[in-house]
C-alpha cells in the first residue's frame, strides 16, 4: 500500500473510550477546529458547540464537541443581502449534513496527528430536541454528531472494514452473490470472534419481536450485531422527523403546508 503521513495517520485510526485526564491546550483545540473548517463544504452549514464539562462528557473525556448540521447562518447574511431561503428542508438538511460530516472527519483526523483520539457518538439524532434546549440552538439547526476527544489512556487495535473489492466498483455496481457476501461477512468477523470484543463489552442486542435466541459469545460477531440494531430498530419515521421538526426542519408535507400558510 503506498505509504505517507496522511496516510498513516488514517489508518491507524480508532474509536477511543478511555481517556487522560489532560486538557489540550486552547491552541490544539483551535487547530482541531481549523482543520475541520478547512474540508470541502457545500456552503459552510456547520456550526460546532464545545463542553469542556468531563462529568457530563461521554467516556469523561476532556473535550466534546457536537457537531451541527446549520442552516441558521445562511438565512442571516441572506437576509443582510436581501434574499430569502426558499430552497426546500429537505435538500438544504443534506447538504448540511454533508457539510457537517466533512468538518468532523478532518477534525478527528487532525487531532489523530496531534497525538489524539476520538470517539464518534451517534446518539445526537435521537436526542436532537433536548440538545437544542441544552445547547440552545436556534431554527435550523440540527445536532448532528457528537465528538469525544482527548488524549488517549488505552491503545486498542484498529478493527477491520470489508475487503477493497467489496467496496469499490468499476464503471457499474455489480450483482453480489452469497459467495461475495459471505466472504464480506468472514472478514468483518473473524476480528470479533478471535479478540472477544463482544464478551468483553457484554454487549450482545436483546432480541426483540419473539426472536429466540441462539446465539452465545462465542458466535455472536459483528455482522450479527449490525443485522441486530437495524433488523428491529427505528421502523418509524415519525420519531426522527419529531427532532428534525424540533429543530425546524420541516420535512412532512402537512408541516411545509403550514408553514407557508403562516409566512403569507
């Protein structure tokens, strides 16, 4: 694999949970910051909310910061040029969210070369109408992801992803078959069964829904796992357009009826 210090420092990436009680400096988290804002965006619809507070922070790690999908901004200096956004929720929230995730990965990248970790926390998107009175956002904008980071007290290995060809496709998406699904499968969790990792976190998803159980530590693997979480979680809709509503994201056509109703 070609070799270089970005490189490197990509791959050697890990989700961390355990951390030093040291506080980086105000110039480390202002670099962390800057490289984050220096990735791609669509028209900067970010915004990101720091606590320093390591008794509320996940895993008590000494920075968190939740990173926001923010359209509140645009609307200000349009309005200094005298427009207004008529552009739909729904196509500016996803240009948002690419915008938001941009800016999270450089951070984590950057504090990687730092000397730090990090740990993605995808539980914002459940919690996005209490973050909003927390954090006191205003219209438009939607906690995203939330981000702990700090230096690192465990080293952990890095864990597997599915082979490059299950991955990358030529010209076209091809017809995967079992064998190639199997193969996928066989990489992700062979890592999982050798190290335990689902024994050591007792870890394994309830079965819901009368599903009896057959699975014990000693089979129960990553692709069990995932298959878990999204085979009996989230089936309706109605709860997450609650905290995009929340958050002013209007994205039911009762709602955008509305409030079109209310602008006239």
């Amino acid at each position: 694999m070609i070799d270089s210090e970005v490189v490197r420092a990509l791959m050697r990436r890990k989700s961390i949970r355990k951390y030093k009680p040291d506080m980086p400096s105000d110039e480390v988290i202002g670099a962390v910051v800057r490289a984050g804002m220096q990735a791609p965006f669509a028209s900067q619809l970010y915004s990101v909310v720091l606590s320093k507070d390591r008794k509320r922070n996940a895993f008590g790690a000494p920075l968190q910061f939740v990173v926001c999908a923010d359209c509140h901004k645009l609307r200000l200096f349009m309005r200094e040029r005298g427009w207004g956004l008529v552009s739909n929720d729904l196509t500016m929230l996803l240009f948002a969210v690419q915008d938001a995730s941009y800016m999270a990965q450089n951070m984590v990248i950057a504090a990687e070369s730092l000397g730090m970790g990090s740990c993605y926390l995808g539980g914002a998107l459940g919690v996005a109408a209490h973050l909003k009175k927390q954090l006191g956002l205003p219209g438009k904008v939607f906690p995203f992801v939330m981000l702990a980071m700090g230096y690192p007290a465990e080293d952990p290995p890095v864990r597997p992803r599915y082979p490059i060809d299950f991955v990358l496709f030529e010209g076209k998406y091809p017809r995967l078959g079992r064998k190639e699904v199997r193969r996928a499968m066989e990489a992700m969790d062979a890592y999982y069964l050798e190290t335990g990792y689902y024994r050591n976190l007792n870890a394994k998803i309830r079965l819901e829904k009368g599903r009896r159980e057959t699975f014990t530590y000693d089979d129960y693997t990553w692709t069990e796992h995932i298959s878990r979480k999204w085979g009996q979680w989230h089936p309706d809709i109605g709860e997450q357009l609650k905290q995009l509503d929340a958050c002013g994201f209007n994205l039911t056509e009762k709602k955008r009826k509305r409030n079109k109703k209310n602008r006239k």
